[in-house]
C-alpha cells in the first residue's frame, strides 16, 4: 500500500528543519588519478610576516644561524642595509635582492637565506568544526593540531575527513592522495575515527600553508512512525547502519506497531519520490530475516495499527526535528 501524499509532503518539512549535509565520500580514483610526485616543498613559497628567517653570508658581521623575523610590514632587518622588504618574494628572489643591494659595498655577494619557521600563511578549516574559517600556520602543524585552532570537531562531524593541497607544497603523504579534476590540487582523505583514536598515527599529516581541510557533515538515517524515539541520526565516523541498529537508537517499537509493514523510504535520482522498500521488521526482530543496511538518507517507517496514529507521529517527529548522534 503507498503512503499517503501528506506523510510524504511531511516527511519533506522533516528534511528542511534537519537541513542535514552529505558526508564527502573519497572518490573511486576513476578520475582522480594517482600521482607520484616528489612531497618536498618546492622553491616557491613566498615569504610574508613573522616568518622567521636565517639569514647567512661571509660579508655580514653576524653570528652563524643567527634567525630574524619579518616584521609586519614585510620587512627584515639586514646587517648593512638596514630594512629590506621581502614579503611576496620567494627564498631565490629574496637572495637576489639582498647580493643586488650589497653588490654596492661588496663585489660577489654571496647571501644565503634558510627559512626557520613559517608562520605567514593561512590553512581553511571547513565545515563541521566549531570555529570554521582560516587559520595562521604556526610552525609545524599537524592535521590534529588544526581541528584543535579551529575549536575541535562538532557532534555532527562525518566519519571522513578531506585535505586539498596545492602542488607547490607536493603530493599528499597519503596512500589515497589521487589529484583533483584540474590537476592543480592533491586530495587525500582521513578516517575521523581511526585519527581521534590513533589508530594509523601516519595519517596525523603535516599542514602546509594554503592547505584546505574540510570536514563534512555526518550522513544521517531518519526512523519515523511508531518507535519511542523518532528523528534523524547522524553516521558520525560510521559509514553505515543496519535496521536493528537504528531500531536501537530508536528505543525499539512503540506499543502498536505493525513492524511486518515496514517500508524503507529510499532516495531515487531518476525519479522525483523515493523508492518504497517493503521490510519486514518482525521477521528480523525475530532473527527469521536478515538485517538490512541502510543507506545515507533512508526513512524507516513503522506503521501503527491505525493510520491515524502513524501520522500523528510523523508530525511529531517533524515539529520537534529531532537529530541524534550514533554513538
């Protein structure tokens, strides 16, 4: 028997007040390919303020690995030559300006420039953080130590996590780095679960500046009808969920049920309404059926024995938009 037009219209109205994000899956690689690229920075970064520098060279009356930092305005205090601004420059160019302006007191100049420590330019943590927005590289970050600047990650973060870097920085260090449809930018992806609780300490990668680290809302499953507890749930770090789990987080069946007539309430790309899949929640209750996987957006929908109290269910879980966590 189909659902009636109005617990559709509603389940709708559920779906706009949850306002739930897909979780970012990583691609199948068909096309992102792989790459093999050298993962040490190259030479074209370019400095900027606070960046701290070592600053070398036979002609200058200064202690050997003696740093300086570049000032707000982009300048660093050179022996000789006072303030020389260098932001927006690379090491190489940098270099060059400083022997030009010492080739005026000192015939082959010979400068060397190491950079320290960076910490000029900014990484975007986005999405499911508690302080999206960019962030300052101070020295040596790790993939970690960003999610803790951007305020740790939301009850509702997904089981996945993305870094996009820009080649001039190399490859991702990840076995999953597969480059992005310009071919400008390595993708990599990190399991939420497996990095909180160090599973593969490997994958705490280092972040380099322009790094964009993009943690996407959790998929969610929705149970409505006649269960104690109906609403979405968010996957989390799980990637999927089977009846009798969400069932679970459901609190079990309300007192009239009709579990033999449930229906799965599936998501349709060639079609304008979801695909109804008959289920029988008795059965596997009973252990006589198998346990169904449920995919990201499902609808599970128990029955009452009377329609009239099915549908009042269905209100309620709309009215109060209830968004649980899988533990």
């Amino acid at each position: 028997m189909k659902i009636t037009r109005i617990i559709l219209v509603t389940i709708a109205v559920l779906f706009l007040a949850v306002d739930a994000a897909g979780q970012v899956a990583p691609p199948n690689g068909a096309y992102l390919p792989k790459i093999n690229c050298d993962s040490s920075v190259l030479n074209s970064y370019q400095l900027g303020p606070d960046d701290e520098l070592e600053i070398s060279g036979a002609e200058l009356d200064e202690p050997a690995n003696k740093s300086t930092r570049i000032d707000g305005n982009g300048a660093v205090q050179v022996p000789l030559l006072g303030r020389v601004h260098v932001a927006g420059l690379t090491v190489a160019q940098a270099e060059q300006e400083l022997n030009k302006r010492l080739s005026a007191y000192i015939r082959q100049a010979q400068i060397g420039i190491n950079v320290k420590e960076l910490r000029s330019q900014p990484v975007s943590v986005l999405g499911a953080v508690n302080s999206p927005g960019v962030h300052q590289v101070q020295g040596h970050q790790t993939l970690l130590e960003m999610l803790s600047l951007a305020g740790g990650i939301r009850p509702d973060a997904g089981y996945s996590i993305r870094i996009t870097r820009e080649l001039q920085w190399g490859c991702i260090p990840l076995p999953n780095a597969r480059l992005d449809d310009s071919g400008r930018y390595s993708v990599g992806w990190v399991n939420l679960k497996d990095i909180m609780e160090a599973k593969n300490p490997e994958e705490n990668i280092q972040i380099f500046p322009h790094d964009v680290i993009s943690v996407p809302k959790g998929e969610m499953v929705y149970v409505i009808g006649d269960v104690k507890r109906a609403g979405g749930f968010v996957l989390g770090e799980h990637e999927s969920i089977s009846v009798l789990q969400v069932l679970s987080l459901a609190e079990g069946l309300g007192p009239s049920s009709r579990a033999q007539d449930s229906k799965i309430l599936r998501v349709n790309p060639n079609a304008e309404q979801r695909t109804e899949i008959a289920v029988d929640v008795k059965a596997i209750l009973s252990g006589k059926r198998k346990d169904i996987p449920l995919q990201s957006n499902d609808i599970l929908f128990i029955p009452d024995s009377t329609g009239k109290k099915a549908f009042s269910r269905v209100v309620e879980a709309t009215i109060q938009a209830a968004i649980w966590r899988v533990p």
